[in-house]
C-alpha cells in the first residue's frame, strides 16, 4: 500500500513539473533578455513586462495553492492556469507587435495600442484593487506593453483575434 501511494505521489509531482514548465521557461527567458544588457534597451523593457507580468500571475494563485498544500486537484489546477495564461500573455504581446508592425501609420498604429490596451484592461484576472500595480505598465508611456497586468490573457487575446475577423 506505501509502494503505490509513493508511486502516485511521483506521478502527480511528474505532472505538476511538466504543467509548469511553460510558465516556468517564460519566465525564466523573460528574465534571460531582461537582464542582457546587449539587447536593445526596447527589448529589454519588453521582457521585462513578461517578467514581471508572470511574477504578478504567481503571486496572485498562490495563496490559494497555500491553502492547502495537500491539495494536488487545487495545485495542478491553479499551475494549468499559471500555463495557460502565460502562454495566452505571450501570444497577446507577439500579435500585438504583429499588428503594430503591419500598420504603416501612426493613426492606425495608435487604432492598434487602444485595441489591445482595451482588451487588457476589459478582461481581469483576479479583479485586483491595487491600482498602482495593476496599472504600473498601462499608465507609463515609457514603455509600449502599455497593458493592465490583472488581465484574463486568454479572454484577452481571444477579444483582439475577433476584431481581425
């Protein structure tokens, strides 16, 4: 009877490790191109958003995987959404320079930034009352990832891919 318990508590710490592992290589490369000072000072500004923006994610889930630490449904449900978000986020950003590439005019550049700030800010995560962090990047003209870090990525970037339709 130990053997198996240990055998599925090795299964479920094998899952919980590989759900993790796109959040966890997003923010690691994010911290990666953050800190290289060879890279363009623009580039760096965006890593850094990502990195921060994943640290903000991982901050908010965990009291509730503190909750109970026993809890594996709990623990791999909140790192599958740690995955999914991260990846939507990064989607949303890529496209988002996407679009910002493709518009050759500065109106329809500015048309591009309202889109997807609206959309980052139209679709909270935790609904979060620290406006000075939520809004830290989305007030700050110094950096182009102007989006609220308490956004729904998934919700976030399904609303701009609907606007390209």
């Amino acid at each position: 009877m130990r053997k198996l318990m240990f055998v599925v508590a090795m299964m479920c710490m094998t899952l919980t490790t590989n759900a993790q592992d796109v959040f966890n290589e997003l923010l690691s490369s994010s911290l990666k191109v953050a800190e290289d000072e060879s890279k363009d000072i623009e580039t760096r500004k965006i890593a850094t958003f990502k990195y921060d923006e994943l640290n903000y994610m991982k901050q908010m889930v965990l009291p509730e995987v503190l909750k109970d630490t026993t809890d594996l449904v709990t623990m791999n449900r909140v790192i599958k959404q740690l995955n999914e978000q991260s990846y939507a986020m990064y989607q949303f950003v890529n496209l988002f320079f996407q679009r910002l590439a493709s518009a050759s005019k500065k109106d329809q550049k500015d048309i591009v930034i309202s889109i997807f700030k609206a959309a980052s800010i139209n679709n909270p995560m935790f609904n979060d009352t620290d406006k000075d962090l939520v809004l830290a990047y989305y007030n700050n003209d110094n950096y182009i990832t102007q989006f609220s870090l308490d956004t729904n990525w998934v919700k976030a970037l399904e609303e701009v891919k609907k606007r390209e339709r």
